[in-house]
C-alpha cells in the first residue's frame, strides 16, 4: 500500500462526533476475556454517520435509495482535492469552487480547517448550496469534506438533496490533514451492509 | 472496480453467524425517521468477528497485539485461492495444501464447502493445526478461510496460535463461491477501529 495515503477518521471511544452527541459516540463493549473465557472479543456499537462515512439518498430523502443499491463504482476513481483550509471564510461556495476545473466523472473532496481542528467545531467550514449547485453541474459523481456535516444548520438540509437528489454520493468526516490539493487516485471501501443510510468506509488516496 | 470480485458478507439482520449465537448477531438501532425527524438515521451494533472480518493476534493471544499495530500491507498483495470444495473431508491439512506453491508474504485464501452453506453448518471445513503449520513455514502473511472460525471446536485453538502467534494474520468470513482456484490481487480494506481484537472488512479480489 506504498505512496496511498490514509483520509479515514479512527473510531475510538474519543472520536470527535458531531455537536459532541452521546448517542453519536461509538460504545465499546467487552464480551469475553482470556482470563474468563480463554480469548478476547468485543462489539462495536456505531452510528452510521459516526467517523469516515458515505451518506446514501435515504439519509435526507424520504424514498431514498438505501445502500441496497449502491455500488462501489459511485465512490471509486479520480478524485480531486481542493484546498479551503487557508480561506478566511467558512463557507464553500461556487465563487471558490468555480477557479477548478473538474471533469465528468471526478470525484471532489473538499479539504478545509476542519482537517486541523482537534475537538468539534460548531463553525466548522461546510458546503453551501451553490457550491453544491455547481458541483452537480459540473457532474461530478461524488463530494467528500472534512465536516462530520457536509452543511450546517442549513434549513431544509438544501445541500444533501442537491446532491443526494441526483445521485451524487456525500462522505463525510475525512481526515485530508495530509493531503495536498492536486489530482488523485480514490480508494473507498465501505462495509458491505443491508438496507441502510449510511456506510462506515476506509478511504485513501493515491497521488496521479 | 471492473474485474474486482466482491468476498464479503453482507452484514443484515439475517447473516449467518456462528453456532448461530443470538449475541453474534447485528442488531439495527433506527435512532431518526423522515417521519418524526426529518431524516433516517441508524447505528449498527456488530460483533467484530461477525460476517468478513480478520482476527488481530490479541483475539486470541494474552498479551497479542491489537489493531493499534496493525498495517494494510498485512492483508493486501498478492493472494492465492485454493479449491478445497470438491474434498470429500472437512479438515484442511499439510497434506492437502503441499499440493501448491506458495511464495513467502503470499496471502493464502482456502475456499471449501462453506462458500455454498445457506445457514450455518456445524460440521464445517475448517483448517487444521498441521495446515496452518505448513503455511507458516511457507512464509505466507496472511490465511483467508470462508468459514466463520478457521478451526473447529480444537481445545486450545492451535491454528489459531500458530498463525496469530506467527504474525500471520487470519481472515474470516470469506464468500468465496464466486471465485475459481488461482492467483489474485487481494483488496482488504478493515475499519479504521483503535485498539481491538477484530477488524470488520471489505474485500475485493481480481484475477492476475
């Protein structure tokens, strides 16, 4: 796995989660015990949009597609990343996005402060809608961001459904603290499950 | 992902566990609905040696190290996939497996009968301690199995402890009725998870 680097968020029990929710902290429980039982085996109990994830259309839209029918293809392939980490602003809009040229096809992952920050930040940088608008315009196939929200506290979540809305996949929670911008080769494997709204994935990236 | 064969169970209400244990079982915890929230939302309550996943040495040994110390390149590389399905026994062993060549930090994934097992079966193929022994002294890194233990009911779990205790690490869980004997290239992409004893993964093979 020589020259891939590794944008995945570990899971442990101090993982920051979004606005620091119990309910989204991953719960650790210990089954058996070599001094008791002769092994060691545990559980992990895991919100789905908890650490490094991708977001399928059910999450924010009611007859969404669940990860039934997603493929691995949709988050695979060219990825560009894009540097917001030095803006002054905390809002991804088309103004900055419009200075990229992406191709059909490409994947877009959007690094910023957030990359940096060591517990939540509830101004965190996001996404806003006609950063969203433009991406889908430009027909990108998926949007990652450093953000355990890829928006905030946008009424109406009008960047999920952008994106979800016309198939574009969102993952969330990317650690790109070690990437540069520039043009890469994406690696997305999340866990095979049935019939949910979110996917826990491994995510690295290869530089072209 | 063109020519990529996917190996991993998908993880839903119904995968198969083993010895059919309630507690190996995943429970789904919708926490949010469209209806009452405005978005779905789930966790994801998993054993780690459920469904595909591969064993740290700590899952079996006292003092064995735990995922902290785990590297990508342990699981991915090159990939050999033996056919035991045909084998009129259940038990993998030396004199089966020196039949092939291995090369040192080769992966060795052995598909048998389990592959076509629509509920779980108690008399399962499984690896024995001469098997494991024999692809020790091979040098390969890692022993993929498509049954959910890789040793049955053996007092003291000796493949376990001559592959973990090697620094081989073992892979569970495989669906392997899709692939015929042959040399892959072996995709293992595990969860980002700290300090644990097993690691839940996607895996993906394609033919050399």
């Amino acid at each position: 796995m020589e020259n891939w680097i590794d944008v995945t968020m570990t899971i442990s029990p101090s993982i920051m989660v979004y606005k620091n929710k119990e309910e989204k902290k991953p719960k650790f429980i210990v089954r058996a015990t070599h001094e008791e039982n002769g092994h060691h085996e545990s559980s992990l109990c895991l919100d789905l949009h908890t650490g490094t994830h991708i977001d399928m259309p059910k999450h924010m839209i009611k007859d969404g597609k669940t990860s039934d029918e997603f493929e691995l293809s949709s988050v695979n392939g060219t990825c560009f990343v894009v540097d917001f980490s030095k803006h002054p602003s905390h809002e991804v809009d088309e103004a900055f996005l419009k200075a990229y040229e992406f191709s059909p096809g490409d994947m877009v992952f959007i690094k910023t402060k957030n990359s940096f920050d060591q517990q939540f930040n509830y101004d965190y940088d996001y996404l806003n809608a006609s950063g969203a608008e433009w991406l889908k315009n430009q027909g990108v196939k998926a949007v990652g961001i450093d953000a355990l929200g890829i928006e905030r506290n946008a009424p109406g979540h009008p960047t999920h459904h952008i994106l979800l809305g016309n198939g574009i996949y969102i993952i969330e929670g990317l650690d790109l603290s070690k990437v540069d911008e520039g043009r890469y080769e994406c690696l997305c494997m999340p866990l095979k499950i049935a019939g949910v709204e979110g996917l826990p994935a491994r995510i690295l990236l290869k530089p072209y």
